[in-house]
C-alpha cells in the first residue's frame, strides 16, 4: 500500500522490522522501487537480497530485468539473464517478455529476437514485447509481419500492441497502414484508442505533411488531448516549416504546460526554418523573460559494466582533455551546419561538436576495441547535425553505432541510418 502510493520509506520501514525478509518481501520491496522509478535503487536491493542469501525468483526477475531496461545498461542485464537461466526463471513468459524488452531498450534487437525465437508458443504479451521491439528500432515492416503471423495464431492483439503498431508505422512512413490499423482496433477489435494512440496517429499525419488533417483529429477526439499529443503536432509543424501553425499549437501546449521548454524550441526552430529570425528571438526572449530553462542534453554509454554520463561540453570529465582532442581529430570529417540560430557561428560550432552524443562517441571509440559494436543513451531527439556526424563516423571509423534518442533508436552503419534520415 505504502508503495503503491508513493510512500517508499514508510514502506521500507515495514518490511525492514520484519524478523525475516522472506522473499516476498523483499519482492515487495524491488517492485515498489521500480513501479516508482528508482531503477538504480531495484538493482541495490537485488544484490543485497542475493547477499542475505534469499534466492529470486520469476517475480524478482521481472523487476530487476525492467530496471535495466529503463536505465539501458547491458552489462547488467546480461549478467541477470544468466542469474534468471540457471534459476530456470526464463521458462517463464513474463521473465522472456522483460527479457525481450531489456535487449531492445539497450540497443541490441539480434537479442530481443533471440529471447522470441526460444518461446515463440508464447502469449499475446511475449509477442507484443517483440513487435515493441521492432517498433522501436524502427523496423516497421518486421512489426506487421509479426503481427499478422500472431494473428494467424490467433493470438489476440492488446492495446500496447496496438501502440507499438502506430508507433512503428509512424516512424517508417506507413501512413496507409497505419491508418488501417487504427480503423482495425476499434471496429474489428473492439478496443478503444485512448491519447497515446492518437499521439500515434497525428505524428503519422505530420510527418506525412496532412497537418490540418491531424489538427482536426486532435480536435474531434473522444478522450481530452494533453500537452504531448499537441506537442507532437507542434514538431511536425516544425518538420513542415509551417511557422504560422506552430504558433498557434504551441499556445495550447504552453497553456496545459506554461513551462515546457521543449515547446519553446520547436517554435524557435519552426521560425528558423521559415526564416523568420526576429520571431525567434521573440521565443528566446519569452523562455529568458518567463524564466524557462532549456532541459540539458545528457548522453550516457556503459562500458566494462560502468556507466559514463556526459553532458554538452562537460569540461568536468577526467578525461575532457583527452576527448577534446580526439574530436578535434574528426571534426574535418563530420563538421556538418544545424539550427542554433541564436548564437553566433564560432559559438555554434563550438556547442555543435561539444554535444553530449559526440562526446560519448568519442569517449566509446577511446576505449573499444575496433569493430566492437557503441552503443549511446541520449535523454533527448538526436539533432540533425549529430546525426549527419555519426553516419560520417560510422563510415570513417568502420563502426557500428547505435542511439537511443528520446524517441527511438538509430543503427548506423557505413554511412547511412536504420531511420533512412526520417526521424
């Protein structure tokens, strides 16, 4: 109850004045930090309940396993597969499942697959987990295949798969099939869309340029819109150049969320792209006069089982200086422009080849044997002049580098991107 609600210490109070910590309790303990978000803190008390010599089990496994997705360390999650086989957890469908999803949110879908092909007369869960998987990774085609393979199973298709499914479709540019399936999941299905479907289908529409057609569906929708969808449709009128609209959708994006810096940017860059350079300082002066701050890029890479972070020209790293000049070693190779129209060109440049994903890179290619696989977490979308590096790099270096953005990943290699540059 005291998780559930939030009360974490007053939980662990409780279960800690026990005499014994069964494996229930601490069971209790592991889900209630992770169904509140401190992963970090799940993979402490798992290690501790091993040390006071409880043994997992599947309901442990799937708590521990869903941490490591959510912070994206591999190493980890690696090591708990191997704890969960030789406990004989993995027979499980619910431990295969957050196995499936672990591996895909760390960047390695060959995996996810792998965990599926052992447990294919699995649930309508474990096949979700993997249609996720491919939806992620931006494998559209793949996520329908497999779909309408678990349909030929009859193998019933949840809500989440169907959001896999919008999701896939609208970062491939299946605009057709994405609107079958949304048509597909009410009527043949009997299931109803809620925002997170819609959020789908107008990203769908937007980035297939139909932004009045997407206006109109946030409009007429049975459930309330929030900040996100509309957000959505905002980034798409960036997409578009269609600064008139973006300024209009983002007035209701900021009345639902007044300090949403990322709104702010989206305008910014919206006018950017029309050429409208007084308006933008307009939306500069409006986050400087209303006292939004700009949410930080943070990058973060594992390597030996430790975790790097790094954020824009993080000048605090031990190693800054080494990095620096590793970077500087590639900067004529990848020097690309982008939009920071608010700075002048010697500081944008600087800003540019000191975001946090290009020092992560180069920290990674530092420290990895060549032709070993990066692989790079990043709290926010990859801008196009990173992208346009690590396409470069990938090629120069002979790598093979994968990014999970605050959206989806991206595998580069020898040159081009698995998004196909439509992200």
């Amino acid at each position: 109850m005291y998780m559930r609600t939030k009360s974490l210490d007053e939980g662990e109070k409780v279960i800690k004045a026990m005499p014994i910590l069964t494996v229930v309790a601490w069971n209790t303990l592991i889900a209630g930090k992770a169904q509140n978000g401190y992963s970090e803190g799940v993979l402490q008390l798992y290690k501790m309940m091993k040390m006071s010599g409880s043994r997992p089990d599947k309901i442990t496994f799937v708590s521990v396993i869903s941490s490591c997705s959510e912070i994206a360390i591999l190493g980890q999650g690696q090591q708990i597969h191997a704890e969960a086989l030789k406990s004989g957890a993995c027979s499980d469908v619910a431990v295969s499942s957050s196995l499936i999803g672990m591996y895909s949110k760390c960047g390695c879908l060959e995996a996810s697959l792998k965990v599926f092909s052992e447990h294919e007369n699995g649930d309508d869960v474990l096949w979700s987990s993997m249609i996720a998987a491919y939806a992620f990774h931006g494998q559209g085609e793949e996520a329908i295949h497999l779909f309408e393979e678990m349909q030929g199973r009859g193998l019933e298709a949840n809500e989440v798969t169907f959001l896999s499914l919008l999701y896939a479709c609208s970062h491939c540019g299946l605009r057709k099939k994405g609107m079958e399936l949304f048509e597909m999941m009410e009527k043949q299905c009997g299931l109803k869309p809620s925002v997170q479907h819609y959020t789908c289908m107008v990203d769908l529409l937007g980035r297939s340029g139909c932004l009045s057609e997407a206006e109109d569906m946030i409009r007429s929708m049975r459930v309330k819109p929030d900040a996100a969808i509309w957000k959505t449709l905002l980034s798409a009128c960036k997409i578009n150049k269609e600064a008139d609209m973006a300024q209009r959708i983002a007035e209701e994006v900021l009345r639902l969320q007044p300090q949403d810096s990322s709104s702010y940017v989206l305008l910014a860059n919206a006018h950017a792209s029309a050429g409208r350079w007084k308006d933008v300082s307009e939306v500069w002066k409006a986050m400087r006069d209303k006292n939004v701050k700009k949410e930080p890029g943070v990058s973060w890479l594992e390597i030996k089982n430790q975790v790097h972070q790094f954020c824009m020209s993080d000048k605090y790293h031990p190693e800054y200086e080494k990095i620096e000049s590793y970077l500087k070693e590639l900067i004529a190779e990848i020097k690309k422009t982008s939009v920071l129209h608010d700075m002048g060109v010697e500081e944008k440049e600087y800003n540019l080849t000191h975001h946090s994903e290009k020092l992560a890179v180069a920290f990674a290619l530092m420290h990895t044997p060549p032709g070993m696989p990066i692989r790079i977490m990043k709290n926010l979308r990859i801008c196009g002049d990173c992208h346009a590096a690590f396409r470069c790099i990938s090629e120069v270096r002979n790598s093979e580098i994968v990014v999970r953005d605050g959206s989806r990943f991206h595998h580069f290699r020898n040159g081009k991107c698995s998004c196909g540059d439509y992200w």
